[in-house]
C-alpha cells in the first residue's frame, strides 16, 4: 500500500533543523512512537505512521512511513484503493504477508509480495491503483515515501521490481532492497544515498553492522523487542540515529524472532510541502497539483481497475507554518 487514504490530510513543511544535529561515535537513539491512523471508512484498516511526526519529519529523503497489519481480511474486507495521484516522490513497497495488485498510467501492471520490492517513481506526477488479491488472507507489510531532490523531482514516472538475495549474517538474514549493506548491493536506482533493508534477528541474538557514517539511520520494529545500541524499541515504535557512527548494534531481546525495517540516508537538507500524496515546495505547488489531479492529465490514467478514481480531499484554509525536518 504506497498510498495516504485520509480524507482530511494534514499538510506538512519539513526543512532543516535550526541547529543541526550533532552525531556522536556512539549513537544516541530518539524513540519515535507511532500514531494510529485509520484509512478508508468504517472498516477501515488501521496502519501505525511513524513518519512524519513533530519531533521529526524525515530520515534522510525517507519522509513517509507507515506500518499495517497482520490484518485481517475476512474482517476488513482487504484493500481497495482506488487510482490516486503521486508526485515529486518514490512510493516503496515491501510486504511480509498477502499479495496486492498494483496497476498504474506509466502501463505497468504488478503484484507486491512478500521480500520482493516494487518501487514507483512519481516525478512530474503518476497515478496508480492498489488492491488486495482473492487469496490474501492476511495483509501486513510496510508503505514507505522518498521525498526526490529538487533536480530531479520532475522526473519522468518508472515503476521497478526487485527480489533481493536473502543474506546470512552472524545468524540474522538480511534483504537489502535499496542502497548497500554487508557487502549486498540493491541495482535499484534512487535519486539520493539511502538505504532499505528488512533484518531478521533469531532469540536473544546480537548484530554488528557497518554503516555509512555519513547516513542517519531508522529502525522501525515490526516484531520483538529490539535494541539499538543502547535503547529498547518495541513493535511500532522507530528508533532513530543521527550520522556520525559507522557501526549499528541491533540485539533481539525476545524469545521469539524478530523483524525489523532498517532506512538510512543522507540528511535530506531541502525542505519540503507534503499533503495528501503529493510531495511538493510551496503550497501554491500542493493546489496546483490538486487541480491538475482533478481536472486535467498530468496523472494519466489507470487501465484495468473497475471504479472511479480517488477525488482529492477539500485544501486547507491556510497552509501550515514551515516545519523543521527535526526538533
């Protein structure tokens, strides 16, 4: 699911922080805990957003991260989201259980799976449709944004399928979908440094990673309890680790396996207007685009989905005061 479904968006500027951060050799983690958003009417799937928050906006160019699941489809009915429009951004797909289909007006028509990655490039703007296939009986997985830079936010849309090698490491299995990690290097292509990766950590076990020091990290916790250096992170919950360290300790303390979602990048030092699914730089941006999703064809259509395209939410009033990337 690479889409934000609420019908009241809030709108959101996220820029660089006033003073900077300031990395040390032994990161110190920011907990950030996840707010439950329901998306869709009354039996709505509920998912858990971690990003953007007040506290803090973006993890390098990541700037959207939402966690669902395990749900049920027998009780929610699955997922029906019906075409909508995305711009200035790469939309990231990474599921561990269920199928979803995925049509959109670049012509491309897919399927998400567990460990395969599909990645959507919006650029001057796309529209796809997502939609829970028959079988699905349980839907769990992860929706992720990267905000593109400037130079390239207008790009051409493109739509990219990857099945990433499962990677052993001191016990743990590794899937590297962007970017590189213990020697695992992603082909897909991404306008900024990033990283993305989900970790398996068996019992009680432990994990030394070499990171970028140039990267801030985020480990978002789908199962366990998980520490991160020297802080505790529970399901839901996403710690963060500003640049500055080369090594990243991950330690499962649960008797039980654990899974967890691992993003990096360079800070992301432009600031940005997102609301609804548009990324953009100004709200004058956000009502152009609105307009153009409702009344022209930068978005092209979706072939192949049986309903009427997602009408844009009602605009705010007034835009928001600018909002640093951290705080």
């Amino acid at each position: 699911m690479v889409s934000n479904t609420e019908t009241k968006p809030t709108e959101l500027r996220c820029g660089t922080p006033a003073n900077g951060d300031r990395p040390s050799a032994v990161p110190h983690v920011e907990i950030l805990t996840a707010r439950d958003v329901p998306l869709g009417g009354p039996r709505a799937m509920t998912v858990r957003r971690t990003l953007p928050q007040r506290s803090r906006s973006l993890i390098g160019a990541w700037c959207f991260a939402d966690h669902y699941g395990p749900d049920d489809v027998g009780r929610t009915g699955g997922m029906d989201v019906a075409p909508h429009p995305h711009t200035g951004l790469q939309t990231v797909s990474w599921l561990f259980s269920g199928e979803i289909e995925h049509r959109d007006s670049l012509g491309s028509h897919a399927f998400v799976r567990p460990g395969e990655l599909n990645l959507m490039t919006g650029g001057h703007g796309i529209a796809h449709s997502e939609v829970s296939t028959p079988g699905t009986t349980v839907l769990h997985g992860v929706q992720l944004w990267v905000a593109l830079p400037d130079a390239h936010r207008d790009t051409e849309r493109d739509f990219q399928h990857h099945v990433p090698e499962p990677l052993r490491v001191d016990g743990a299995v590794l899937r590297v979908f962007l970017g590189s990690l213990a020697g695992a290097v992603s082909p897909v292509r991404t306008f900024t440094p990033l990283l993305g990766a989900e970790i398996l950590l068996p019992a009680h076990s432990s994990l030394t990673l070499a990171v970028d020091p140039g990267f801030e990290h985020g480990l978002l916790v789908d199962r366990g309890d998980v520490r991160l250096a020297d802080t505790l992170l529970r399901p839901a919950q996403l710690g963060y680790a500003p640049p500055g360290t080369d090594m990243l300790t991950l330690t499962n303390e649960s008797d039980d396996a654990a899974r967890t979602i691992l993003l990096g990048g360079v800070p992301f030092e432009e600031e940005i207007v997102m609301w609804w699914n548009f990324v953009c730089r100004s709200h004058q941006e956000v009502v152009q685009a609105r307009e153009e999703w409702m009344t022209g064809d930068r978005f092209g259509s979706v072939n192949g989905y049986d309903g009427d395209p997602l009408p844009a939410p009602e605009l705010p009033m007034v835009p928001l005061k600018p909002r640093p990337r951290s705080r």
